[in-house]
C-alpha cells in the first residue's frame, strides 16, 4: 500500500467517527467536537486556507474562506449523523460504543494525515514549477521551426530542462520519495517522453547531481512508462546511470518489482548485454543482487518482430 493509499484510508477515518457516532446513537450535541476535529483537520493540511498572520485576517476573502469551511464541517457532520438511520435500518444492528471511541478515531486522523502528507511540499513544488514556466515564457521564441509540432516538441524539451534544475540542486542525502514526488509534480507541465529525454541528457551532461541521476533511475523504472515510452528510450536511460551501487540497486530493484507486476513490461526492460556489462562493473557491491535479478528477467525478454 503506498502513501496515496494510506492518505485515503486516513482520510475515511476522519469521516468514519461522526459516521460511528450517528450509528451508535449520540445525540446532536457531539456534533460540535465532531465539527472542531474536521475544521483542526482543514487547518492542518490546508494551511494556506488559514493564515497565521493576524493582519491577513482582516481582509474579507479570508473571513469568508474560514467561515464557509466552517459551515461545510459543520454540514458534513450533520450529514454523517444523518445518515444513521437510513445504514441503522439497513444493517439492522446499532451498535453500542463509548463517545471516545469514534471521536479517537476522527481526531487521530489529524496527526496521521500530516505524516503522510506534508502540505508544504506541495506549497514548493508548485511554486518551482510556476517560476519555471513564467521564464520560459519570457525566452526569445522568434526561431522560425519546421512545423508546429516541431516546436511543440522543442518547447516541451525545453520547459523539461528548466524544470528538473530543482531536482539537480536537491541535496544528495535527499530520499528518493521526496524526488519522485518532484518528477510527479514536473510531469503535469511537460509529456513522459520530454521528461525522459531531458533527464537522460542532464545524466549524460557534466557534474549531474546524485539527485537528478536518483530522478533518472525513478522514471526509468516506472511500469506505466517503462511500457509506454517505448524500448528506444530504456537502454539511453541504463546506459546514463552511473557506477554508483545505491543507484544501480535502485533501478534493478524497481524494475524488476515493476515486471512483477506486469509481466509486459519486461519488454521495457534494458538489453541484456548492457545489464551484464554494469554487473561485470558493480560485482562485489550492493548492486550485484538486484542486478543479477534484472539480468535474469532481461534475458527472458523477447524481442518484437519487426
């Protein structure tokens, strides 16, 4: 279960104490507790929606934002206990809990979505993407190209360029899920196959940081674009990675889990004969296992007919 998942299943705690509470039969006077929790939630994972600067709250849009998520946490509540009578009749059975019960249940979400969810790291990514695509815009663009998709195709190269120089200066301790995040956050600007060309190409250009050649292993080993980029783009993508174990492991592991879960993928896979020479070079590390597992499933792959 990845961390997208658990979020949801944070999430429907939250929503499952009022809902509890309403089934167990408590009155309409726990409906405030309820509401307070739903409205700490809102503050805790959308800060920007309440700012803690006393004079921003003086401006009239912000009063309005708070109250109307006030009222929608009040209403939800309200729904939920509402929705009593109509899943008591159906299931039949109400059943009897302590108030602390589902009350722990909504209030522990709090804390447990903010583990799995930093709100600000979003605030950073958006605001990298923004500031990246705002320079592009103002680069010269009187080139004359062949063709419309021509400079389509340039542009996207381009914009994918700016956009990972975040990623290159990432600190190299940084964990390869706050990376994947970055490159989640790239791609809603610019293709798959732009991405994947800029990021072989900052791989193979001078002094690549260990956190663009970490980006590189990421989105090579991906099961959904490991199978839709097609195989010109996998053995490029290999053959840039560096003899570093940690990054080697990194790739082989993920791509063979990614077989694992498709077995097409392994048509994405990189040709054996490039697995075998990074084995010869990493024997005795910590990325001879995974790569002699890739190995194994890169000689398994069967070359489509022309």
């Amino acid at each position: 279960m990845n961390r997208t998942h658990l979020l949801q299943l944070v999430t429907l705690m939250l929503y499952a104490g009022p809902l509890i509470a309403g089934l167990a039969g408590f009155g309409w006077g726990v409906v405030p507790a309820f509401a307070a929790i739903l409205i700490a939630w809102q503050i805790v994972m959308r800060p920007a929606q309440w700012p803690r600067d006393p004079a921003a709250w003086r401006e009239s849009t912000v009063q309005v934002g708070a109250a109307l998520q006030v009222l929608v946490a009040v209403v939800v509540v309200l729904v939920c206990f509402g929705a009593r009578r109509g899943l008591g009749g159906v299931v039949g059975y109400l059943p009897t809990l302590p108030l602390v019960v589902p009350l722990f249940l909504s209030l522990a979400a709090v804390p447990l979505a903010r583990m799995l969810h930093d709100p600000r790291e979003m605030v950073g990514m958006d605001t990298f993407l923004d500031s990246a695509v705002h320079k592009l815009k103002s680069f010269d663009k009187d080139v004359a190209f062949p063709s419309a998709d021509a400079q389509h195709i340039i542009d996207g190269t381009r914009l994918a360029r700016r956009l990972l120089q975040p990623v290159q200066d990432l600190a190299p301790e940084t964990a390869p899920a706050v990376i994947a995040r970055h490159l989640a956050a790239i791609a809603t600007q610019v293709d798959d196959a732009r991405l994947r060309e800029a990021l072989v190409e900052r791989a193979e250009a001078d002094a690549p940081s260990r956190a663009l050649l970490t980006a590189l292993a990421l989105h090579a080993t991906d099961g959904r674009r490991m199978e839709m980029l097609g195989l010109e783009t996998v053995d490029p993508a290999f053959a840039a990675l560096p003899d570093d174990a940690e990054i080697m492991a990194l790739y082989a592991t993920r791509a063979v889990a990614s077989v694992a879960e498709d077995d097409d993928v392994r048509l994405a896979l990189p040709r054996a004969a490039l697995v075998e020479a990074a084995l010869s070079r990493m024997t005795g590390t910590a990325a001879e296992a995974p790569l002699m597992a890739l190995l194994e499933q890169s000689r398994l792959r069967v070359e489509p007919m022309l």
